[in-house]
C-alpha cells in the first residue's frame, strides 16, 4: 500500500499491486485495475519510487521466495524426499 494525495489534498492510500498505469496530463493519474481512476498531486517519478519503496520493504525483510535455500525447505519437511513413506 502506499499513500498518495488526490488534487483537494486528502490522503488517499492505494494498493499499488492494482495499479494498471499511470497517465501524466498536466495531472497525474492513477488507473487501477479495477477501473477506478484516481488525480493525484504527486508526480509519475513519485508515484514509481513509491512503489518500488513499498516492495523493497516487504522483499527486503523476507528477501525473494524463489531464491530461498532448497535445503531449508526439505529440511522443515515441506517437500519431504521421494523415499519417505509418508507414515
């Protein structure tokens, strides 16, 4: 989620996972994939650090699932090894 503010200056907070594109008119708006579109006082470049700030903090704390050590996961018995019995 990350915090915007619409051209009356109330915040407005936004999942940015919805966020279809961005059209830069003399204002900048905000099409989300819902259909719903949304004037903003912050700029395109504003909009796209936000974003990229929001996912850095949840990635960054946890780091890329698909990156993680296999071992790990065998080890917590997730994908258990093809000659268990599973009993």
């Amino acid at each position: 989620m990350i915090q915007l503010t619409r051209l009356n200056h109330v915040p407005l907070i936004v999942n940015s996972d919805l966020i279809e594109h961005v059209e830069v008119t003399p204002d900048t708006i905000i099409a989300l994939t819902t259909g719903q579109k949304f004037m903003v006082l912050e700029s395109a470049e504003d909009v796209i650090d936000r974003v990229i700030q929001f996912r850095r903090a949840i990635m960054g704390q946890y780091g890329c699932p698909l990156k993680r050590d296999s071992s790990l996961l065998l080890s917590e018995n997730l994908f258990p090894s093809s000659g268990s019995s599973g009993e």
